[in-house]
C-alpha cells in the first residue's frame, strides 16, 4: 500500500464533529460555520446567504451540510447563492466535511456551511 501526505496549504480541513460543534484546524467551533481558504466563522443557518455570497469570487463549489441527514435547501437560498455565481451541492453534514476535506487536498476553490449534527 503507499501512502500520500496530503497537503492542505493554509487551509485548515475539518477534523471532527459532534452533537453541536465541529473542529476546524484544531480548535472547536460552536454551532453553524462556513469554512473556505479566507478562514472560519459562524454561519446564521439558511437565512444568512450574505456570509456566502461574499465568498463567490473566491470559489467554484460550496457544500451545504444539512445536519445529520441529507435534506432539500429551500428554494430561495438556492436561487441566491446560484445567481451569485456559486455552484451548490446539500448532502449531510459528515459527508459535506469529508468531500470539502478531499476537494481542498486538491488545491480546489471550495467552501462549506455545516449545521451541526
């Protein structure tokens, strides 16, 4: 088997999550947060598309984590974010910081917005 050291230059991947919470580069974030290569902070849930879209010239991708299970994004803020030029893809929030973990190992222009678990 080999093994490749992954490189995350200075963004910081999601190490873990729990009921709540997730760690991002090592330190513990309470609550909703969007993650990209700018930095972390607290993200207001869906309501709260202008943290997202500050974000659109700076990526290509933006994973929704809906929280434990996978859901439909409301319309509204889909159609925001997508004519804001941000390409969006909702899946559960596990699932969402593993796909952000590899796509930014890769070097790639992602951001995340996770609701906790």
């Amino acid at each position: 088997m080999r093994m490749n050291e992954i490189s995350y230059d200075n963004s910081a991947p999601v190490d873990g999550y729990g009921a709540g919470f997730f760690r991002i580069g090592g330190k513990r974030y309470d609550g909703a947060v969007v993650a990209s290569a700018s930095g972390v902070q607290a993200w207001g849930g869906y309501v709260d598309t202008e943290t997202l879209t500050a974000l659109a010239d700076a990526l290509d991708v933006l994973f929704v984590g809906t929280g434990a299970e996978i859901a439909h994004l409301p319309a509204e803020f889909r159609t925001l974010l997508e004519q804001a030029g941000i390409g969006v893809e909702s899946m559960a929030s596990p699932a969402a910081c593993r796909t952000y973990n590899v796509l930014l190992s890769e070097g790639r222009r992602v951001a995340v917005a996770l609701i906790p678990v």
